[in-house]
C-alpha cells in the first residue's frame, strides 16, 4: 500500500509539473494536439499506480517525453503560419452578413443546438440579432452582433473619460501579495496605516483590493 501511495505522489507531482510546462489554458480552450496530449499523460500516469509491478520509469518517461513534444510543437506553431493550420485547423465563418452558411456547419458537424446554445452562453436568445458569427479552433463561437443590438459604449454616447487598469488584490486570507504591491508602488506601511483607520490588522483581512488611484476596497474574515 505505501509503494501505491508514493507512486501516486510521484505521478501526481509530475503531472503538475507537466501542465504547468504546457501552459496556462481552459479545458475549453485546448486545441486538438494538446487535448491529444493530456488524454494520453492521463492515462500513462494511471498504468504504474494500478500494476506496481510495473517500473515507475515506464510512467516518467513517457509523460516527460508527451510533455516535451507539446512544447515543441507550441513553439513550432508560433513560428510557422503552416504549422499552426495544420495543428490546430483555421477559424470557420458560419454567418455572415447576417446569413447562415448551412454548408460550413455541416462540414464541421456543428448542430443547430450547438450554435443556439453557444449563443444562449453570450446572451443572445434570437439568431437574426448576430451580423457576424466565427467558430474558433477550439471549438468556441465568437460573435458580432449588429449595430442596433450591441450595447451602448460611452464613445456612443459621446462620454468622455480615463482609461486605467483594474484594481489589484494586496491583501489575500491575511497575507500581502507582494507582487501587486509592487506595481501599484504600495508599501506595507501605507497599508497597515489603512487598516489601522478601519480598525483591523493584515491577519484578520480577508480580501483588500486597491488601484491606481488608491481607491480601496476590504472584506474582514468572519
């Protein structure tokens, strides 16, 4: 039992290891090579954990060998145009002009529920609304609605204003994030002298935002 044990330490710590080397995406988001790529790391890694039998080497190699590849082939999909088609196929146009094209739809086995419901997921309840329609190569569907149904932006409404970056988690269940202090040119002092005029410490925050203006917000642990 413990041989499974540390087995399944090993795998699992390679494992993260492995996806981390891959990349930061959504399962949603992988393309066909990289779904490949985790299905086969996936299984691989359950073989030597099952049958103890078998050399714990039989699991390593492979999955650092797929996860290897898989770089490989992102950086050769960067650098060649060709590469990347082939890998990870092109963007597919199904409605344009506000027209339907039943035939790409069909070539790409993409359903009528398959559309209604990529469309339901962006808010978009009725099919005449959408100009523009594309299915990514992950499988995703990006939409241009027309002019008379697209929300309302400030330039429309000829509002004028500055453009500034989000705020930035400084405090997390009690700890600074120092990374984001460092960019907003945060210091702890400053910081602590905040949380002294609302009356709690660093250790009992649960949540504290702050942007660029020093605006801040704070949520206490319960």
């Amino acid at each position: 039992m413990s041989v499974v044990f540390i087995r399944a330490i090993i795998l699992y710590t390679l494992l993260i290891f492995s996806v981390r080397l891959m990349g930061k995406r959504q399962i949603g988001e992988l393309q066909p090579s990289e779904l490949a790529v985790t299905i086969l790391i996936s299984n691989i890694a359950t073989l030597p954990v099952e049958d103890t039998g078998m050399p714990l080497l039989t699991g390593i190699v492979p999955i650092i060998t797929l996860a290897g590849l898989d770089v490989i082939m992102s950086w050769l999909e960067i650098k060649s145009r060709v590469i990347r088609r082939l890998s990870c196929g092109i963007p597919i146009i199904i409605i344009k002009d506000g027209k339907l094209d039943q035939k790409q739809m069909k070539a790409i086995r993409f359903t009528v529920d398959d559309l209604i419901a990529a469309l339901r997921g962006q808010g978009i309840f009725d099919i005449s609304e959408v100009q523009f329609a594309v299915v990514e190569t992950t499988g995703s569907l990006s939409v241009y609605q027309k002019y008379q149904y697209r929300n309302t932006t400030n330039e429309d409404m000829s509002l004028k204003g500055k453009s500034k970056n989000p705020p930035e988690v400084v405090i997390s269940d009690g700890e600074f994030v120092h990374g984001a202090m460092k960019r907003l040119e945060l210091t702890e002092e400053w910081t602590e002298n905040i949380l002294k005029k609302e009356k709690t410490a660093v250790k009992d925050v649960f949540l504290m935002t702050v942007d660029n203006d020093r605006n801040y917000s704070l949520i206490e642990k319960e």
